[in-house]
C-alpha cells in the first residue's frame, strides 16, 4: 500500500510539471493562478509523500523489533533519527520548490554537516557505547540472566557476575565474587567489545572457584576456652 502512494505521488509530480509547460498556452489569468497553485500541490505533495514514508519506515522497524527482540529504549533514538532525516529532505525540498538556489542550500547542508561532525567527534565515547548497544542486542554475545566475566586477557581475572541489565550505556552486572548481594558493576559497552569476555549461559553452573568463598569457620578446639592456670603450690 506504501508504495501504491508513492507512485501516485510521482504520478502527480509528472501530472504538475506537464501543466506548468502548457501554461503558454492558458489564459493569462490561470497563468497567474497557476504560479500560485503548482508549488502549493507540489509541497502538499512532498509532505504526504513524508508522511507515507515515515509510516513505512515506522512499520518496517517495528517487524524488526519484533524478529530481533529489539528493547524498547533502543527503538526510540532509531525512529527519532529516521523521522528527522525525513524531515530534513522535506524542508530541503520544500525550499527549492519555493525557489531558493541549490547553492544556498549546498552551502547549508555543509554547514550543518561541518557542526554535526565536530558534534560526533566530541561526543565519540557516547556514540560508541550507544552503537555497541545496538550490536548487544543484535548481535547476541549474551544475554540479561547469563553470567560474564570481562577479562583483560584470558589468564587474569576481571569483573564477573550475572547480568541483570542493558540499556543504552551501560551493562549492569551483579557482583558474583563478593560476599554481599545486590553489589552492581556498571560496565560501558565499548568497553565490553575491547575486552575477552568469557560467558556461562543462563542455567549453566559457575565453577565454584570463581565465585565468592566464605571464611572458614573457626575450629572447635580454637573455640573452647582456654584452660585456667594453676595456682602455684610450695613445698
């Protein structure tokens, strides 16, 4: 149905550049008509033809969200940079129908593109955790339940747990190898691509060795009281 729409709408586009050749032709009273009507229709047009595209896109990320098991948190950014990459090419081609040069326009676009290159390289460690995010959660390393071990190299140990959280920052993990419950590792997910990371799956027991060890208890001789001295005695 999407598609049906956009070829009426090029349909319609072909259909207005033809009048605005026959407008020789036409009295000189539709002629001033027209230079009012045609642009006006050509930008209802483009924002309808937005608007089917921006449903489309819509609904296409969602069936992908639903075949990948996309979060929540992670389609929000993703809609909101395809909803304003449509509005931009609507506004720009908005302008042109009213008429301003496509120097002008190629002057602003690598303006704001010069400004949206010094913003991504400013705000590079938060882009990068934000698209390694999109990788956990298409990629699958792990999953929230599975305990990992972030290693620097393969014989040290690093920060293990189980993972009880991933948003678009951070991996949360709970603590396995300290005595009190509830103690959370926040770990960047950059981070987690530039390390060896080891994996026990939901279910899978962790070796014992690896996991918090309580203190002996002390030994029973060691608990009872010491013997009393004895008085000393004389001849």
């Amino acid at each position: 149905m999407p598609f049906a729409f956009i070829e009426f709408g090029i349909f319609v586009v072909t259909l207005i550049d033809r009048f605005a050749t026959l407008r020789a032709h036409l009295p000189v009273w539709m002629q001033d008509w027209l230079e009012v009507a045609i642009p006006v229709l050509q930008m209802l047009l483009i924002i309808v033809v937005a608007w089917v595209l921006h449903r489309l896109f819509r609904r296409l990320i969602k069936r992908a969200s639903d075949h990948y098991e996309f979060p929540h948190e992670l389609l929000m950014p993703i809609n909101a940079v395809v909803r304003w990459l449509i509005i931009a090419g609507s506004l720009l081609l908005i302008l042109e129908r009213l008429g301003v040069s496509a120097s002008v326009l190629w002057s602003a676009f690598t303006g704001f593109a010069t400004v949206g290159a010094v913003a991504f390289f400013a705000a590079w460690s938060v882009l990068s955790n934000l698209f390694c995010a999109f990788l956990i959660f298409t990629v699958g390393p792990f999953r929230v339940g599975d305990h990992i071990e972030v290693l620097d190299t393969a014989e040290k140990p690093g920060a293990l747990g189980r993972v009880v959280d991933i948003n678009l920052l951070y991996t949360t993990l709970e603590d396995a190898t300290v005595a009190e419950p509830g103690t959370l590792i926040q770990i960047p997910n950059s981070l987690i691509f530039q390390r060896v990371v080891r994996r026990w799956r939901m279910g899978t027991p962790v070796p014992a060795d690896k996991l918090h060890q309580p203190a002996p208890a002390a030994s029973d001789a060691a608990s009872e009281p010491s013997p009393a001295p004895k008085s000393a005695t004389f001849p």
